[in-house]
C-alpha cells in the first residue's frame, strides 16, 4: 500500500489507529497491544502516584514516550474545571500540548458533557493547548467546535466501552463532510469491522480501547484493528460500487452455450 | 526535635520536617525520575522550581503521573 500519511496539528502519522492504554492485564500486555496495533499515538490517562508503593512499574517504562505519542486525557472528568486542571497537569508532567478533551456527562452513558466541553476547550486553547475533542455526533457542535480551534474531531460511534458498533454512520459522515480538521470516531468501536467501517465512511482515523483490552486475545485483536483500520481507508480511497436493488452478473452473458 | 509540618499529599495527611522543598518531598517520597507533575494549593509548580519552592503546613498536594487508560 502506497504511503497515505495523515496530518495531525502540523506532525504527520501513518498509522490511523489511536489506542487506549487502559484495561489490560498488566504494562507488558499493555505494550505488546501498542506494538500489534500499529499506532503511534497512545492515550493515557493522569493519575496521582500511589505514595504507599513509589517503585510501581511505570507506563512509560513500557512505552517510550520518546518513540510513540502520549495523548493524555481527561477519563474520569465531568466538568470543565477538572479536566482543564487535569490536562495543565498533564502537560507539566510529559510536555506535550497535544492533548485528548473528554468531558463525561454521566457514569451511565459517558456521553459527553458538551456545555462543559465547550467551556474546557475554549479556555485550554487559549492556553495553547492543541485540543483533539471527544464529542456528541451533532454536526453543529462538531462545527462549531473546530471553529473554535480544536485540532480533531472525535465523535463517538457508540457509548465507550459498549463494543456496540457504529450506530451513527449518517451523522459522522455528515460531520466528515464538513470538516477541514481531522475527524475520527473515538469509542462504540466492538470488532474489526466496526474499524473498517469508521474508515470506510471517510474517518481519518479511529480511537479505541476496548475492544482491543478485552478481547480474548488482545494482541490478536490489536493486529485485527491495524489491518481493518487500513483495509477501510484502502476501500474509503477506491471508491466503492454503488448500490443495487437487484443482482447484476458478474460472468459475462455473451458466448453462452 | 526540629520543627515538623503537616502535609497533605495526594488526599493523605502526613508529618514532613519544616523548610523542605517539592524536590525535598518528592525525594522523601522515594519518587524520583518518571514524568510527574505537582500541584500545590491547586497551583502547578512547574520542576525548575522544584529545588526552590519550600512546603508550609496544611499545604494540599497532587503528584500525578501518566496511566493506562482510553
């Protein structure tokens, strides 16, 4: 496959597959995964140190931040002022503006928070931050919020960590149409089909975790979603057929006997 | 004896002596290397002032770092 790099906030990448770091067995699986999926972009999530046992094993132990980009994100957050707080923590600790805004709107859904997401995106981009937003599939607010600066666009395809598939395709697709900024979708995602789909509708990339971390062997999984991942850009790129209510041969019906 | 101060440091309270810096806690705290960040009193103490900015008593603290996580 020809190169088909991507432009993320002036750095380019060419891997289209962004992955959590979360839910695994341990920072050995963790990095095996990482490895398996191909992607050069991580997310993490920023935490207190455990003061009771200092010499834990350390992610970056595992991942060279070095060699693959750390996305730190605000998981956990439901109001602006903490993941702002959280995020200025973030880039005190590795350096990195390039940052991940989730503002959650309740633990049963973990939809997203848009007032407070606007709100924590407006104030981190005045601070420089180079915000990628998790955000509803509303194409108004997509618009609006990479009006605003928002380096990507991340609507979600499915409630995070539901594995449920994309059950939005006419809304992200209308949000592809209208962005100049990368859109991926970020959560819904289950199998390798779902990759392909997000890729297929034109997504410039997809974020997952889970569907990786829990699968029975997520080192398989991890490997599945770096082909499906580039099997649905490669297919996005072609052109598929159009669609017909009824069947067309595919032998031709000339010089039968 | 010499003087000792009460700090709490990621949501635990403990006794620390007087005068000690972020870089003097963190090292007290056998946290050394890693990409961490400090918060004191809700404000970030960027690490080149580590060295320099000296705790109080009821000080709050954050140290955190980078985990798993989606």
């Amino acid at each position: 496959m020809p190169s088909d790099s991507w432009t993320l906030a002036g750095q380019s990448y060419q891997s289209r597959l962004i992955v959590g770091t979360g839910k695994y067995k341990d920072f050995e699986e963790t990095a095996k995964a990482v490895e398996a999926s191909g992607a050069e972009i991580v997310t993490v999530a920023v935490r207190r140190i455990n003061i009771a046992s200092p010499g834990e094993p350390m992610l970056v132990d595992y991942l060279n931040p070095k060699k693959i980009t750390y996305l730190p994100n605000t998981a956990g957050c439901f109001d602006a002022d903490s993941a702002v707080r959280t995020l200025r923590l973030a880039r005190e600790a590795g350096g990195w503006d390039l940052v991940k805004l989730e503002v959650l709107g309740d633990q049963k859904t973990l939809y997203p928070n848009m007032p407070d997401t606007f709100e924590a995106a407006e104030a981190l981009i005045k601070d420089g931050f180079k915000v990628m937003v998790y955000c509803n599939d509303d194409p108004i607010a997509a618009k609006r919020l990479e009006d605003m600066g928002c380096v990507a666009i991340m609507p979600l395809g499915a409630p995070i960590g539901s594995g449920l598939g994309i059950q939005n395709p006419v809304q992200i697709r209308l949000i592809i149409e209208q962005a100049n900024v990368p859109v991926l979708v970020d959560a819904g995602v289950g199998t390798a089909s779902d990759a392909a789909q997000a890729m297929e509708l034109g997504c410039d990339g997809v974020l997952m975790n889970t569907a990786i971390a829990e699968a029975k062997d997520p080192i398989g999984m991890a490997k599945a979603m770096n082909y499906a991942t580039k099997a649905g850009r490669l297919a996005y790129l072609s052109g598929r057929m159009p669609k017909r209510l009824y069947a067309d041969p595919s032998s031709p019906l000339a010089g039968l006997i | 004896m010499s003087q000792t101060i009460k700090i709490t440091v990621n949501g635990e309270i403990r006794a620390f002596q007087a005068d000690m810096s972020v870089q003097g806690l963190l090292g007290a705290l056998e946290i050394v290397g890693g990409k961490v960040a400090v918060e004191r009193n809700r404000q970030i103490v960027p690490s080149s002032q580590h060295n320099t900015e000296l705790l109080e008593d009821g000080d709050q603290i954050e140290i955190v770092h980078f985990i798993g996580g989606g």
